[in-house]
C-alpha cells in the first residue's frame, strides 16, 4: 500500500494513493497515529483501496508523510564511492548525526537557501520509517520493525557541516529534509537493498547508484541505533547518499536559487524542489 499526508479542502489528513488517485483512510490522527494502529487498521484500509474512489493526486497537495518524526536520525559515509569521494576513510562504526524536525519539508515544496549561506548541496537517500519498533532489534529482526520506505533528500550546507565536529546543524536547515511522495508499505516494496536510486539538478543526473551499495545496511542501522534507544513509530531513517554530490565535484557545484533537484528511487516514486533564496 502507498499511504500519503496530503491537504485538500484546509484540512491536512491520510490517504491511500491508489493510481492517480488519492482515497481518504478516515483514519483519525496523522501518519504517526496511523501507523501505531497499523495491525488494526491494514485489513480496512486494503478494502478501502479496492473499493476506489478518492479525489485526483493532482487536486490535493502532498506533505511529508511523517511531519513530524519524533526523530530523524541520518547515516554518513555510507555508500563505499561516496566515501572515496570525499577523502574520508572508511567508518568501522557507523556514523550518525540527527536532523531537527523543523528541517521537514513537503515533497514538491521549494528548499530554501538561507541567507549568507553558499554551499547548499543534495543527497538522495532511501528513508526507511519505522513501524512497530522496539530496543535491541537484531539485524535479523529488524524487517519487521520496518513500516515503510520513501524517497529522502538529505540537504545539506556543507560550510557548516564542516565548520564544526558535529554535522547536526548543517544538516537541519528549515526545508532540508524534503521526503515523500508517500510511503510504500514494507510489504509492498520488499526488499529495500536493490533499488536503483538517482538525483538530478535541472535534468542533468548527478547522483546514480544502487541501495545494493550500502556499506551497513538498514538491518544493520537498526540493530545498531537501537542498541541505545527506542525505535518508535514514525521515526525516520536516512540511510545514506552514493556518490556524486556537489561538495565533491572539481570545482565544486553547489545548489543555486532557481535550480531544480529530483531525487528519485525505483519502487518509491520522485521527489522535486525547486531553491529558492530566503526572503
Ligand atoms: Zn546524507
């Protein structure tokens, strides 16, 4: 199943993407509610998908499906080419930063250049949103602590994610952590670890790799966050970007206002923003 958060009418709710169509679940609550009561509402939601109906995609607005994860935590250097390019060595242990709740950002929504800044960079990322959850996940387990996938851009201003030892804040930008278009049940995508995963500024593609090139995989993240903590419903993981970011380039190539940037992964569907400088 394909679930969005999407506003139609002033009223932001859930709904099952079915086609090009967009069916309300009815489900009080937002993404995270939905989820928390996923066991007892799959079976009506499924019925409601057959039974069709629902309004055009193209007549309501899309948001991020989880506006509000109760976490974003992002995985770095976690892509072997990715790695090389950035002359960083290789991680023993995996590295993560988080991503503050307000970076959220809807899927077609502009991404802000914030004023005095000039290092604006993508990363397309496979989201992994946690369902069921839990502490101490064995990697062996931890498909089932999956709710679901989506399509993430880890925006990044890498002056400050380098002007200091912590990434956090270059990482948290308002509008930096665009995601969407919907989530793809665990079920429905099967497996997360063979999907071909690009980015393209103005349609010319900068980033095209493989999720098969992960060096710690999703089981692997999950074992190894939720040693330390709760995994709860909603919380999202970025689980990292392949190689071809602007940083990176000779000469660098950073994201300019104007410039449009699609990142889209196979199974999941796009996602696209358009920067714009802050007013
Ligand atoms: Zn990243």
């Amino acid at each position: 199943m394909k679930l969005a958060t999407y506003t139609a009418d002033g009223q932001t709710r859930t709904g099952i993407v079915a086609g090009d169509r967009i069916i309300d679940t009815g489900v009080a609550g937002t993404m995270i509610d939905l989820i928390r009561n996923w066991d007892a509402l799959k079976s009506v939601l499924e019925a409601k998908a057959v039974a069709g109906g629902g309004v055009p995609l193209s007549a309501v607005k899309l948001e991020a499906p989880i506006q509000r994860p109760g976490k974003i935590f992002a995985i770095g250097l976690n892509y072997a080419d990715h790695v090389a390019e950035s002359n960083m060595a290789a991680p023993e242990r995996q590295v993560w930063f988080t991503k503050a709740q307000t970076s959220v950002n809807a899927p077609y929504d502009p991404i802000t250049i914030a004023t005095g800044t000039t290092a604006n960079d993508y990363e397309v990322e496979l989201v992994a949103v946690i369902g069921a959850g839990g502490k101490h996940i064995a990697a062996a387990d931890a498909a089932a602590a999956v709710f679901g996938y989506c399509v993430g851009n880890d925006v990044t201003e890498r002056m400050w994610q380098h002007g200091s030892p912590q990434w956090s804040l270059g990482k948290s930008f308002d509008t930096h952590a665009p995601m969407g278009p919907w989530i793809v049940t665990a079920d429905e995508l099967g497996d997360p670890h063979k999907l071909g995963i690009r980015c393209f500024v103005n349609g010319e593609k900068r980033q095209d790799s493989n999720t098969s090139h992960l060096v710690f995989n999703v089981w692997q993240q999950i074992e190894h966050l939720s040693t330390g903590m709760t995994l709860e419903p909603g919380d999202v993981l970025f689980t990292g970007t392949p190689s071809g970011v602007g940083a990176a380039m000779d000469p660098r190539r950073f994201l300019q206002a104007g410039d449009v940037v699609r990142c889209e992964i196979d199974g999941l569907g796009h996602i696209e923003g358009s920067m714009v400088a802050e007013h």
